[in-house]
C-alpha cells in the first residue's frame, strides 16, 4: 500500500488516489448523486486530473449512497432560470462522456445502485461495468419528456443491441444488475458490500498492466467503432509501432524469458 497522494478537493464528489488508482466517489447522496451544475464541473476537472496525473493508471466511478446516479438534477429544471438542455449537453454533459472516453487509461464503473438518465449514459460511457446486486439502469429520460442524452443512443444498441435499447429507452423500465449482466452490459454482478472490493483488485490488475499499450488499447476500441477491418488493421498496425518501440514491450519480452513477472513503467 502506497502513501496516499495530496487529492485536489471539490464538494461534490471525492476524489481519492492510492496505489496508482484514483477513486472517483459522486457524493450528493440526499439527491441520489444527481447532477448539479457543480458535480458536472467538479468531475470533468476530476477527469482532467486522473487524465494529468502520471501515477493513476486506473479509474474508478462510483457513486455514495444508495445510488449511483440519478441523472441530471431535476430541482435545476423548474422556475425561471431554466436553461437551453441544448446548450447544457454541448458545454456540460458532452464534454464530460467525451472526456471519459479519451482518457487513456481504463473507467471502472462501480456501480452501486440505481443509475437512471444521464446516470446511466454515464455507466455506459466507463470501459468495465462491475454492479452490486441490487443495481439497476433505467433510461429514465422519457419519464420526463425527454431523449436519451449523453451519449445513450450512442453507446447502448452497440452494448446491448438495437431492439433492446429500443425497449429500455421507450418503456423506461428498469433493467437489473441481473439482467444487464446476462446482456453484456455489465461485466460482473457482486454482493454489495463487496463492490468496491471487486472493482479494487480488478483496477490493481489494470494498474499493473503496461500503461501505454492499456491507453491505447482504448484509443483503438473506440476507433473500431466507427470504421470498417481495413482501416482497423491500418491503426492496429500503427499503433504497435508505437508501443513495439517502447521500455515497456522490451521489459515484458525480458520478464516473459527469464520468467518473471514484468514491471511496467509507462516508458
Ligand atoms: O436537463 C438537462 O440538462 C438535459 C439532460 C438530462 C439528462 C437526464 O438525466 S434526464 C433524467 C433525469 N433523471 C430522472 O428523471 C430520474 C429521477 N429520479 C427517479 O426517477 C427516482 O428517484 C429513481 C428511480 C432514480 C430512484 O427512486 P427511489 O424511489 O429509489 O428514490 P426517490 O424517493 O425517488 O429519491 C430519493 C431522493 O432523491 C428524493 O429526495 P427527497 O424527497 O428524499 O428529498 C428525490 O427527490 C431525490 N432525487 C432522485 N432523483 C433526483 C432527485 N433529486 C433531483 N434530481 C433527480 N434526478
């Protein structure tokens, strides 16, 4: 175990490193962790800091409480000072799902309850999903009138396939850590009080694994989304003559010869 390093504060959320993984906790428990306006700026710059920091090599996004996240807060959403949701998702919400999915190091979604509306876009946007048994999703958007954001139309038919996030996004209803998992959504369903645990040993793994190649790994997952196998095999080919030229290729080769395990440096 590592010294804990100094962590930037915020309010509402926190924001904890240790052991080369920084835990992201949204902590606005009385409101099911929905997002304000401040949790919106505080984990973007919570991203940006896990992004800069090269002693993270792993993320985990959990929520305190009995949820995960209730999507956008909707006491922001009545009065006057109501704003454009367009303007809201380019300056808030999009820059935050894009920034999860450009940070090159893996998300570990911890998701310990309910995660509806942009909750759940955020789920989906984390590279692994581990849920406690008692999770749900719910694309809670047309409960109040509103499209699935955030990048759910994006991310859900390429998790689940297209009839079901068809069902999911129209009827509204929830979908149980159980059944997600038996969809591909989650990777793993564990007892509650050994969620964080799980996600622990899992992000220990990662954080043990060669940083650069995990990083661009993702880079290349995301990039196979949008394109056809020739341009795949073009960047795959591209990208390991990368990481082929890098400390950490020549230390797993030696490692692997003299049988043992390699010590990676992100060099
Ligand atoms: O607006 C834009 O910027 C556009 C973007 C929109 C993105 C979106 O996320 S739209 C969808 C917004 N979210 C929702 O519609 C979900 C609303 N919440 C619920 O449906 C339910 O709370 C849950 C199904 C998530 C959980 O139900 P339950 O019965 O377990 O809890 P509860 O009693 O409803 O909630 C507990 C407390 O959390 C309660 O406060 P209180 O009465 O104890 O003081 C409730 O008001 C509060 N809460 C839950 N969700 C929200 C919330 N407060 C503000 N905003 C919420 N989204």
């Amino acid at each position: 175990m590592t010294a804990q390093a100094t962590a930037p504060s915020f309010s509402t959320l926190r924001y904890e490193e240790a052991d080369r993984i920084a835990t992201i906790t949204l902590d606005r428990p009385d409101a099911l962790n929905a997002f304000d306006r401040a949790l919106k700026t505080e984990l973007f710059a919570a991203l940006k800091e896990a992004g800069r920091d090269r002693g993270v090599r792993v993320v985990i996004l959990t929520g305190a409480g009995r949820a995960f996240c209730a999507g956008q807060d909707l006491r922001e959403r009545t009065g006057e000072a109501v704003p454009s949701l367009a303007v809201e998702l380019r300056e808030r919400y999009n820059p935050l799902i894009l920034a999860m999915r450009r940070l090159e190091k893996p998300i570990i979604g911890a998701i310990n309850g309910v995660a509806a509306g942009a909750g759940a876009s955020l789920a989906f946007a984390c590279d692994l999903r581990i849920a406690a048994e008692g999770a749900s999703f719910i694309l809670a958007f047309g409960r109040v009138g509103l499209v699935p954001d955030s990048g759910a139309t994006w991310f859900l038919p390429r998790l689940v396939g297209l009839a079901r996030a068809a069902e999911l996004a129209f009827t509204t209803d929830p979908l149980s850590a159980q059944e997600a998992e038996r969809l591909g959504l989650v990777n793993r369903v564990v007892p509650g009080d050994a969620l964080l645990e799980e996600a622990r040993t899992l992000a220990a793994r990662l954080a043990s694994a060669a940083p650069l190649a995990l990083g661009l790994t993702k880079r290349a997952l995301n990039r196979s989304l949008e394109v056809g196998l020739e341009e795949a095999l073009a960047y795959e080919a591209s990208l390991q003559g990368i990481v082929g030229r890098s400390a950490d290729h020549a230390e797993g080769v030696k490692a692997f010869l003299e049988k043992r395990p390699a010590r990676f440096t992100g060099e």
